[in-house]
C-alpha cells in the first residue's frame, strides 16, 4: 500500500496505566496526530467502575469536545446504564450550570466554554466514557489565582505536558498522579472558584436501579422536531428529587441519546446506540455510532467526504476488554474507484479519512467475535459522494461521470417518500457479500 494511505491506518496498543481501580486498566485510546498525522481529533474508551471525581475544576478548550456517557454493555448501552454523573458547564465561571446525567447522554462543549467538575457520584454498572475532543493533540486552560491575589490563565496540553514528578520527562497519562494526589509537589496557585446558577444542593438524585431503558426517548421521537428541541432530560429514570433545570442555551447542548430498534438484521444487532448529528441536536458538529457488527457484510460503495474528517474505528465488542478481536476485515481506499488498494484489518484499528480520499467497500470477514464498529464524522451532517456511470453529452462541460451527493439533510425513506429516512434498515434486510 502506498505510504500516503498506510499512515492513515493506527493499531491501538494497550495502555497499562495507574489511575486507580475506578478505572480500568488497559486502557484504549486514540491521542491524535500522536498516532496519524494530521489527525483533527482525539478519543478514549476509558470504562468507569467506581464512584470518582474525575474533573475537579472549571477548565475551557480552544476547540470543541463532544462527552459521551454509555452503559458498559453493547449493543443495548440502555438496559447496562445503572449511574448518576453530576457536570457543570457555562459560557462563564460564574453562570455555570450543574447537569444530572442518569441515562446515556452526550454533551457538546464548545471552544472556550467552561466545563467541570465531572463527578461519577454513583456507578452500579459500568460507564463507558469518551472525551472526544475536535483537535489533533489535546489542551486545556484553567484560571487559577497566586498567593498574592494575582489572576492568571494556565496552559496544559500535549505538546507541553511534562511528568508531574520529574519535568524532564513528558507526560504518559500513566494515571499515577492522580491516585497519589498526596504525594503530588504543591502548585504555587490555586483554582479561581465558580458559581452554578442551578445549584441545588442535592447530592444524589437516583436510586440503584432507577433507570427503565423501556421508557428512553427513541428515534421516531427524536428525528428533526420543531425548533430542534433536544431531549436533555428523559422520563426514563425515576428521581428521589427532580433534576435542576436548564437554560434553554444549555439543554439544547445535552441529548440522552435515543434508543434506536432497527432492522438492518442479525449481523448488526439491536438496539443501537447512534448520535445523529443535526438531526438530533441543533447546531451539533459530530455524527457517530456505537454499532455491533456480529455477522460477514459489506458495507457501502466506493465514496468520499467533502470537507471534514472521518476517523472509522475498529474495536472488540465488549468496553471490558477492547482488544478481544478475533476477526478479518479488508478495508479500500485509493484515489479514486478505479485504483482502491485494500488494507488487511485484523487487531483493533482506527483509520483517518480526510477530505476527498475514496473509500469503501470495507468487507467484514472471519467473524469470530463481534465488532463495535464506529464511523465518526467531524460534521453535523453526515454525507457521501459516489461516481456514477457515464455523464450525459448534452452539457457545458465534458464530463465522463457524473457525482451523486446522498446525505442526512435529503434522504428520505425509500417506502414513503414524504417521511424522513430515520436509517432504521427495513430497506436493507440482508447483507450483500460479495467475494
């Protein structure tokens, strides 16, 4: 394969690290143009197994983060979700708002709004967590105050991140300093504090248990409502005390994600987990899903994106143990339909898709295990470019094809023309396998 193609492919390593026994260990994670050049965006899959405050001060980006909250068992993330996490978010440190989240949700942050503390207050069942942060390599600021009462920002990132035991080594998130705060040197400032509007003083808003996944918002509820009104908080779960309420600039940014039934078949399980982007939340900059492909397919043609990234990840079904993949899957891309090279996939993967780079087919082989397959679009709404056959005479230019753009803004259901297509699968019941 040649060298331009070869470096957009990243075999995830385990990551042993040291953050406590809250958090398991290995860890996977994505870290950016660390692993791919020129990548626009970091991930993790840390899995969340005890009660922690992860986040214990206001910090802001300078660029946006989307944060994403799951039950620890796929395909059904609703029936496994058995926690309360408490986050705070706003435009500034002191209109912060507290958000209560009791059932699988995603948060947008946008660049430079504040965000934090992030508490896991309650964990019954495991949480799979991801930061997705819109940036190659990742930072954040924070404003803190010295001993003499002056006020300053404070710069951490990658690029910079030093050990906090020996500056002479750079940081590898091995996670010891955060489970030895103790022993960590004392800083010569201090966090400048915060106000939540919101603030209620409850401390815990559920009960082990509380969450009905049969009661979760669905996508027939969800799909392109007036006004984009997000579901921030649900009637799924059933609350000692109600949850704080939201501005209307804030619950818009909040989902507890649908719980989506499909019928694409018995090779893509359901139900499924997936963030629609602008379809489900005004404004969003991100489509993802956290699909089970358990079953040989093909998917797709060969098509490319126009304008912002794609990263396509390949990981073993189950959040306790990613590295468990036991499959072949032959991945095609190329410069254009006519010259696709293919690249053999057969340890967990991400692969970075940038602008105008074909792609596709992508054939899902030797299934011994099941899959979590994910296509993250850096967009709020997602599309593909095919080329289709010879173009017609009678135009301006002389074209021998013609390209055809298919996308969420202008796909509707292939059974009713007049109903948006909610990408349930009821048009696509069998997988086509071809050799």
């Amino acid at each position: 394969m040649q060298e331009k193609y070869e470096k957009l492919f990243f075999e995830f390593k385990p990551e042993e690290t040291k953050w406590g026994d809250w958090c398991l260990s290995p860890q996977m994670y994505f870290r950016g143009s660390r692993d791919i050049p020129e990548s626009t965006m970091n991930v993790g899959y840390q899995v969340i197994m005890k009660s922690v405050k992860l986040l214990d001060e206001p910090r802001f980006h300078t660029f946006d983060e989307n944060i994403v909250f799951l039950g620890a068992k796929l395909p059904d993330v609703f029936s496994a979700f058995d926690a309360e996490i408490h986050f705070y978010m706003g435009k500034t440190l002191d209109t912060m708002e507290k958000i209560v989240i009791t059932e699988p949700t995603i948060i947008k942050i946008p660049k430079y709004y504040w965000h934090g503390p992030l508490e896991f207050v309650r964990v019954d069942k495991p949480v799979l967590f991801q930061s997705v942060l819109f940036n190659g390599y990742a930072d954040s600021v924070r404003l803190v105050e010295r001993e003499n009462g002056e006020r300053q920002y404070i710069f951490d990132g990658d690029a910079t991140k030093t050990c906090v035991f020996d500056a002479n080594k750079p940081c590898t998130f091995c996670g010891y300093c955060f489970a030895n705060k103790d022993k960590v040197p004392a800083a010569p400032y201090k966090s400048v504090g915060f106000k939540a509007i919101n603030e209620d003083g409850v401390k815990l808003y559920s009960e082990k248990g509380a969450y009905d996944p049969d009661k979760a918002p669905s996508s027939t509820t969800c799909v392109v409502r007036p006004g984009y009104t997000t579901i921030s908080y649900s009637d799924a779960t059933a609350l000692k005390s109600p949850k704080p309420a939201l501005l209307p600039e804030t619950a818009k940014k909040v989902l507890a994600l649908p719980k989506e039934e499909t019928k694409w078949g018995d090779w893509c399980p359901s139900p499924q987990a997936y963030f629609r982007g602008e379809i489900y939340m005004e404004e969003a900059d991100y489509n993802v899903g956290w699909q089970i492909f358990a079953g040989a397919n093909d998917t797709e043609e060969p098509h490319f994106h126009q304008g912002v990234d794609e990263y396509i990840f390949f990981t073993g079904s189950n959040p306790m143990n990613l590295f468990d993949f036991d499959c072949e899957i032959e991945f095609f891309i190329g410069d254009d339909p006519d010259h696709l090279e293919s690249r053999m996939i057969t340890k967990p993967t991400v692969v970075r898709l940038p602008p105008n780079v074909w792609h596709c087919p992508i054939k899902f082989r030797k299934m011994n295990k099941p899959v979590m397959f994910q296509a993250a679009f850096m967009s709020g709404t997602w599309g593909t470019i095919t080329r289709s056959g010879e173009a017609s005479k009678k135009t301006y230019f002389n074209r021998k094809y013609t390209y055809e753009y298919m996308g969420d803004n202008v796909r509707f259901c292939k059974f009713n023309d007049k109903k948006r297509c909610n990408i349930c699968g009821a048009c696509f019941p069998k997988p086509d396998i071809q050799e």
